[in-house]
C-alpha cells in the first residue's frame, strides 16, 4: 500500500501542519496510511535525514511506496528528500526527474503545443539580461501584450507592475516589468523568463484596482495519466456550470512523465479552454471547496489498479 507523507507541525512533532489537517483527515478516512515529515529540517535547515528520521527502515526485500504531500520544494530539496527517503526503503512514487517537469512549465511546454498560449523562454537567470536578444524574441508577438513569469510563478497580485505587458513591443514596458518580476524574485529567476501570450479567459468577477478579473478556471488531477477529479480553482459559489471537456488534454496526459501531477485550464472567451499551468500533485494543496475525501477515494482507487 502506498503511504501518504504530510508536514508535521513545527512545533509538535506528532501532529500534522495545520493547513494540512482537514486533507489528512479526509486522507485516512479514504483508507490511506499516513506518517509525517519535518518540512523545516528538509528546506530550512537542509538536514533530509532528520526530515524524515520518524519512518521506519524498509529493507530492500520489502521496499515501500509513498507519495509526499506539503509545502512546494525546489528540485534541488525534492531530489534530497528522494534520496533520504530510499535510504530508508521507501521509494516515492514521481522520480526527481518527473517533479521538475510537472514543476517546469519551460520542460513541458513543447508539449502542450497548442494546448496552452504561445510562449517563448528567455534563458537567464535573471542577473544579466540582454534586451536586445530580449525584443528579437518576443516578435512572434506581434507587439500584442504578454504575460511574464518563470518556472515557479507569475505575481498577478502585482499584475501591472510585475505581470502584464501591454504591448510586446514596448521595450520601456518590457524593460520595467520585467526588472520588477526579477525584483520580487530575489534578483534571480528558476528556469528563465517565461513570455506567455495575454487570453481575456472567460471572467468569474469584475477587475479590481490593480488587479485583473479573475479567469475561469479549473484544476484537473491527474494519476497515472488518467483524470481523476475536476476541481473549481478559486473556490467561488456562483461559478458556471461550464466543466472542461478534458478528452483534448488526454493525450498529453497520458504521454506526462509524471504519475501524479495537477493541471489548471481556463476557457477562452470562445468556450474553447487552454493549459495555463502545471503543478506537482504531491504540492498542490486542494481548493477549500473541493470534497477531499471523494478525491482521496479516487486517487487511491486509480493507483492501486
């Protein structure tokens, strides 16, 4: 049987991290065993073994599966964690190699071809930045507006001074927006510059000061490259009825390098709805609205086939 591995509180050791509780408990109520990890240990004090010091050793004769489910790690803490785990005999079900690319939406976009809006990757780590080579790439644009991000994040709560560019062409408006993501990066980006391809998605509320409406979306899991809960991303009550036909991401789902990995879409003004980002499924926390106990049901169920 496969073990779910949640973070354990901070301050007890024995309890799970609070904003994890209500999906450990859906968890053991959908028949899972669980066991807990120290997220402090492995990403703050990068210390893996004593992160995970509380499992019991598996020899090899009888080697066991688990899927970690907390905080976001970078590549780096996720490939650690992995080791320090199979140093123990439990083996987690997504490699190393398949958390980066459901974590980087530079690897998988030439795979989603059409299934997501025209991107390019700028390659940089932020410190130096030719905009030169810059302007030249974004030409396919055809000076329409883009969005910024890298392989971590877009900050849409800063969405005019660090996300969207009104014109592609505008080199002052790529120059500042873009400094301003790099600002709020730290000075450095994960994976490059990311220029997305602006869509006016489908709108669940009106724009407030600063901010854009927000899109209509959803987020599909998917396990074993076969849906297995449809999920409304911002937990809003008046949302339409409107569920994405998911048979056109089948195929890219299917083909994933990941077992487990979460997939958010959003529908064009046109009703069609396209990829607007990838995420590990061991951390995506579920929308609040979502019955957790139905989707660890059906995780389970998928898995164990």
């Amino acid at each position: 049987m496969i073990r779910l591995l949640f973070c354990q509180d901070p301050q007890h050791d024995d309890a799970p991290d609070s904003a994890w509780i209500h999906e450990v408990e859906a968890a053991q109520a959908a028949g899972w065993p669980v066991s807990l990890i120290s997220y402090e240990a492995l990403a703050e004090q990068d210390n893996p073994p004593r992160a995970v010091r509380a499992l019991p050793v598996h020899h090899a004769a009888a080697e066991s599966w688990a899927i970690y489910r907390g905080w976001p790690l970078s590549q780096r803490h996720y490939a650690r964690l992995y080791d320090a785990l199979l140093s123990r005999g439990v083996r987690l079900l997504t490699a190393p190699s398949a958390y980066d690319y459901s974590r980087c939406l530079s690897e998988a976009l030439p795979d989603l071809g059409h299934l997501t809006p025209r991107s390019v990757v700028f390659q940089t780590d932020g410190r130096q930045v030719n905009y030169e080579t810059l302007m030249a790439l974004l030409l396919p644009f055809n000076g329409g507006p883009v969005i910024v991000r890298d392989d971590e994040r877009a900050f849409k709560r800063d969405w005019y001074e660090a996300c969207y560019i009104p014109s592609s062409s505008n080199r002052e408006a790529v120059e500042a927006v873009t400094q301003r993501f790099i600002a709020l990066r730290g000075g450095s980006v994960t994976g490059g510059l990311i220029y997305r391809e602006y869509v006016d998605f489908r709108h669940l509320n009106a724009a407030t000061p600063g901010r854009p409406p927000l899109a209509l979306e959803y987020r599909l899991a998917y396990a074993d490259g076969q849906l297995i809960a449809t999920l409304c991303y911002w937990d809003a009550p008046d949302a339409p009825p409107d569920l994405p036909d998911a048979e056109q991401f089948r195929a890219f789902a299917a083909a994933a390098p990941s077992p487990f990995f979460m997939m958010d879409v959003a529908q064009r003004q046109d009703g069609t709805w396209q990829v607007i980002d990838l995420e590990d499924g061991q951390v995506s926390m579920l929308p609040r609205a979502a019955d957790a106990r139905a989707f660890y049901v059906a995780l389970r169920e998928r898995l164990s086939s």
